[in-house]
C-alpha cells in the first residue's frame, strides 16, 4: 500500500541512483565516524576555529546548532569587549585576553566532545568536511570585514585630522 505523494515500488524491488537502497553508490565501504572520534573531532574543530574568532563549529557538528550559533556571536561579542579593554588600558588587560583567548576554545571543545560521548553520537567526515568549510568560509568572511571596518575607521580618523590640520 503507497502513501500519498509515493511513488509505487518498482517490481525488481527499490532501487537508488547506484544500485538497490542501503547499498553505497561507491564499491568502497561506507566509513562513519565511531564515537570516540566523533568527539575528538568536535573538540578540534571547535578549539582550531575558536581560536580564529569562530566559536561553535565543534556544537554544530555534533548537532547543537543553536548554541553553535549562540556561540559565534557571543564569542565575537567577548573578542571585541576584550579589545576594546586591551586599548583602553594600554595593553595590561592582554594579560587576562591571551588566557581568555587560549582556554575558552578548549574548554567549550571538551563540552562538545562530552556532549558527543555522553549521547554516543556518530558523525561523517564529510559532515566533518562541510563544517571546516563553513568555518573556512567564516574566517574569509570575518577577515574581509575586519579589513572594511579598519579602513572605514582609520580613514575617517586620517580625515578628520586631515580637516583639523588645514584650519
């Protein structure tokens, strides 16, 4: 008996793009990621990415996508807070943001990691491949408006001293 919008089974039995359902398309066999790697790869991805200004691609990938973003912005919103406060006091606050900036990509990929065994959550590599990506594109992203706010910034203060100096 079909459901509504199914197709009907053809009669040799359901057939995928490579061959009958379950199988791979490929002859080689199909690797998933066991849980343990599954962890690590949490934990790395969320501490590499974390250190370039990227938080929350580890939680994404075991599936937390929420917080993976939640992340990603406070973990902005706490870079940009530090230094500013690292200008402001000419450099002694970067004693407490070098601490700040190397142990909280850790700690946050060990809580990924946690999440991963404590729900035995499998992933893929490809999975894993999508979400560096994402992070790539991410950190091109951050980079070129980094780049746009510097020079909006130091140009209008180059021509407001350029005004300042003509008067």
């Amino acid at each position: 008996m079909e459901r509504l919008g199914e197709l009907p089974e053809p009669e040799g039995g359901t057939l995928g793009a490579g061959g009958p359902v379950g199988q791979p398309l490929s002859s080689l066999p199909r690797r998933d990621v066991d849980v343990e790697t599954t962890g690590w790869i949490a934990l790395a991805l969320e501490a590499i990415f974390g250190w370039f200004g990227i938080l929350g691609v580890g939680h994404a990938y075991v599936g937390r996508l929420a917080l993976g973003i939640g992340l990603f912005f406070g973990w902005l919103l706490i870079l940009g807070l530090l230094g500013v406060l690292t200008s402001v006091t000419f450099g002694i606050a970067l004693c407490l943001t070098v601490p700040v900036w190397v142990a909280v990509p850790v700690v946050s990929g060990l809580l990924a990691r946690r999440y991963a065994l404590a729900y035995q959550l499998t992933g893929s590599w490809g999975r894993a491949l999508a979400y560096g990506g994402i992070g790539c594109l991410g950190l091109i992203l951050l980079t070129c408006v980094g780049v746009v706010v510097l020079t909006l910034f130091f140009g209008s203060i180059g021509a407001l001293l350029s005004a300042a100096g003509q008067q």
